[in-house]
C-alpha cells in the first residue's frame, strides 16, 4: 500500500452504516412484511373491486376455463393458428395454477367446502399434469412450514436441490422422471411423503394427461421417423386417425400444459434455496431478470413475485402482482437476495459451498 492510499484512508471518514443495515435479521424481515401490508392496504382501500375476493376469484377460474374452450373451438374451426392457440391457452392455465394456489390458502370461499371442490375439480380438469389440488393442499401447507428442508417434498418433487445437469432438467420437465429419481430419496427424507399416496393422487387427470401425452410424443416420433426414412413401413390406419385427434387435443390442452408446468417448475426450484435455509429470508430469491420474460408469460410472473407470498401468505396472486414494484425495493435493501443465478451452480444452496482445501 502506498504513501497516497494510507493518506486518503486518514482523512476520508469511514462511512456510517445506514439506520436499516444495523437491524437485525428478525427486525428486516417484520420491516419487509410491513411494506407489503402497507401497499396492499392502500391498494384495496383505492381499488374497492379488490374487496370482492370470492367473485374475483370465481370470476378468474371459470373465465379462463370458458376462454380455453373457445380458444380451442377457435383452432379446430381453423380461424387461428396452432402457435395462437397453445400461448393463449398456456397463458389461461396459468391463470387457473394460480386460483389453485390462492384458494390452497382459503383466499376464496373460506367458509364454503362446496365452492373450494368446485374450484379445485374446475383447475384440475383444466391443467391435468398435476397431481390433485387436494393432495397439493397437503404438501404446499408443509412447503412454508420446511422450505429448503429435506422433508419439502414440493420442492423436491420438482428439482430443488439436484445438481444442475440433465437429470435436473428433466426433472423440472416431467414428473415421471422426477419420480424416478427422487421418490426413493422422498420416502427416506421425508415422514409424510407416501408412494402410494401421490399416486393414488394422480388419478385420474393426471394418468389421463401423461397417457395422451406419451401416446402423442411416440405417434409422432414413428411417424416422422417414417417419413425421414421414406416411409418403409406402413402402418393401420387407425394410427393416423389417433395420431390427428392426439396431435389436436395437444396443441389445445397438452402443449399448452406442458408449457405452463415446466415454465414455473423451471422458476420455482431454481428460486428457492436448498440445504443450508436457517430463516425465511433464505427461503427465496426474486428472480426478475428481463430474459426470464418468456417462462414468467407463461407462469404469471412467478419468480419476480413468490418471495413476496413467503412473507405474506394471504394475499391473491394478483395483489401480489401489483405490490411487487412497490415492495422490491424494500426486500433488496432488507437482504432479499436478487437473479442470484450462482446457486443454481451449488445445488440451490444459500451459501457458496466451502472447499475442503480451503
């Protein structure tokens, strides 16, 4: 260090932290869950639609539903284009993941069993590679209570945790795989995971989904394979008929499904933390960069705005839409970490990994 830098240390103060880096971890975090109850308070006392949460919510459900149908009633009756069909209707579905989501937190019809099965019947029908809302319940309500934990089988189930590779990514993609690979560690790392259970929570929708799902890929895959190799083979022509209705109800339903689910399943396990999560603040990320802008059309901005649901858990999903411009601000100064894309090279853990040559 030279005679110039010892100087400038001597008469350059050093700088007085700021009142809010003083706090401690348990004080930023009531300071975050303020902010968003303060906006969110303003919001609904400006915006009095906000106060009719069940019609909002019933409203959104079945008008995605009804717009899904059209949609695909608009591609069968070729006034649109394929590509039209599976945005929008990719787009609808998300609307319904998230209706599923809000009313596992009773946000809708509370009090009204009925309405909630109506719900949960509506979202499921409409977005099948899932497995039931009700069994989704279960392991959501155990997501808060041990996110970053061995037993958060939410998570887990979708990739959180894995070493980044192709295993992982397949993972993310499709369930059967994720099952292959992490059900065995599931039933060791976690009391309440059953194998049977989930897959007598799948039926019927989500059988019914990976059936023309996998029919649709391998119809095509013969098909096309024929094709390239100048059509040596010939097959029923019962095949052809299956392959067009499948090749229809994909573009409709199972295109737009698969794109909704991997885009938040993509999101979701590269944005909560993993392993070494001591508190809610280590919990998440918000991911917000701009080229992330593709999987958030598709999964309703999920990854700038779930931190925001870690903190405060009974808010809609449009709500949380709308303070999140507000709240950001305040969760960066707070500690929230931001596009932290470094840990999904360690696994999801929250701290680098320490080298045993260290």
């Amino acid at each position: 260090m030279n005679t110039l830098t010892l100087a400038k240390k001597e008469i350059l103060p050093k700088r007085k932290p700021k009142k809010w880096e003083t706090l401690e971890l348990r004080e930023k975090n009531i300071k975050i869950m303020r902010w968003i109850r303060f906006r969110d308070r303003n919001l609904r006392k400006k915006f009095s639609i906000l106060k009719h949460q069940d019609f909002l919510g019933t409203s959104i459900t079945f008008g995605s539903a009804a717009m899904m149908i059209f949609t695909a009633g608009l591609y069968i009756a070729n006034v649109i284009p394929a590509w039209a069909a599976i945005v929008s209707n990719a787009i609808f579905a998300s609307f319904l993941h998230e209706i599923e989501h809000d009313t596992i937190h009773n946000l809708y019809f509370k009090d009204n069993e009925r309405m909630q099965n109506l719900i949960f019947w509506t979202v499921w029908i409409f977005r099948g590679n899932t497995v039931s809302p009700w069994y989704r319940r279960m392991i959501h309500t155990l997501h808060h209570k041990v996110s970053g934990n061995k037993d958060d089988i939410e998570e887990r189930l979708i990739g959180n945790g894995m070493e980044a590779g192709l295993f992982r990514f397949f993972a993310m993609i499709d369930g059967n795989i994720s099952a292959i690979l992490n059900f065995r560690k599931l039933v060791k790392d976690a009391p309440k995971f059953k194998r049977k259970e989930i897959v007598r929570e799948s039926w019927p929708w989500l059988v019914v989904y990976y059936s023309l799902w996998y029919q649709f890929l391998g119809l095509n895959l013969l098909h096309y394979g024929n094709q390239f190799l100048g059509f040596p083979f010939s097959f029923p022509e019962f095949l052809e008929s299956a392959r067009s209705f499948l090749n229809t109800a994909a573009v409709v339903y199972m295109i737009p499904n698969w794109i909704r689910q991997s885009s938040i399943q993509i999101v979701s396990s590269n944005m909560h933390y993993y392993g070494d999560v001591k508190n809610i603040n280590q919990q998440t990320q918000v991911l917000n960069v701009w080229f992330l802008a593709p999987l958030h059309l598709f999964c309703f901005n999920f990854g700038s705005t779930h931190g925001i649901h870690h903190f405060v858990v009974n808010q809609p999903f449009y709500l949380r839409q709308m303070v999140a411009p507000f709240v950001h601000p305040a969760m960066k100064r707070y500690g929230i970490r931001f596009n932290d894309f470094e840990s999904m090279l360690r696994a999801n853990r929250y701290f680098p990994v320490k080298s045993e040559f260290a």
